[in-house]
C-alpha cells in the first residue's frame, strides 16, 4: 500500500514538473495548436486533482483505523471490573493491577 503510495505521488510530482516545460507556448503556435494544448493542460491538471484527492482519502482512511485501533485497544486495557463476569479471577487481577499501575487513584474505590 505505501509503495503504491508513493509511486503515485513521483508521479504527481513528476507530471507537475514537466507539464510547465512542455505546455510552454511558441511563437509560431497556431490557434488550433493553442486550443490542443490547452485542453491537455486542462486534462493534466483534473489528473493531477483526482491523484490528490485519492491520495488524501487514503491517507484519511489509514489515520481512522489507526485511530479506531487504538481506541479499542485502550478501552480493553481499561475496563471496568464489574463488566468482566466471565472473566477468571486471574485477568481481573491482572486489570486491577494495570488500572492500578497507571492510576492510582483507581485502587481506592
């Protein structure tokens, strides 16, 4: 996924390097030759609009699961003891010992 990423993005990078080089207008450019480049230029910049904006909903995507996995994980760590019924007396031991650990506080009620 990030090779994939990151050969997008030399892309984007590279068309946005040559397309000022090679959309430069001549002298000589009829008006035919004009509106041709024009509308390739156009097209390039609604490629290099579409790359970005896939680039940023993936990255988007990526930093919302980061962030839903890291929720998850801290609401296990941190859970209360009387929802833990079927739970052995060992893992809320060990949960007591954490929350505990970590917050003081939370061994004196």
């Amino acid at each position: 996924m990030a090779t994939s990423l990151f050969s997008v993005a030399a892309l984007v990078v590279t068309l946005a390097a040559v397309a000022p080089m090679h959309t430069a207008a001549h002298p000589a450019v009829d008006t035919q030759e004009l509106s041709a480049l024009k509308q390739e230029m156009a097209l390039r910049q609604q490629i290099l609009s579409d790359v970005a904006q896939d680039l940023d909903a993936a990255w988007r995507d990526r930093g919302l699961a980061l962030e839903s996995r890291e929720r998850a994980l801290q609401k296990r760590t941190f859970a209360p003891l009387n929802g833990m019924q079927d739970e052995s007396p060992t893992a809320k031991r060990q949960v007591r010992y954490h929350q505990c650990y970590f917050n003081p506080i939370s061994c004196f009620r």
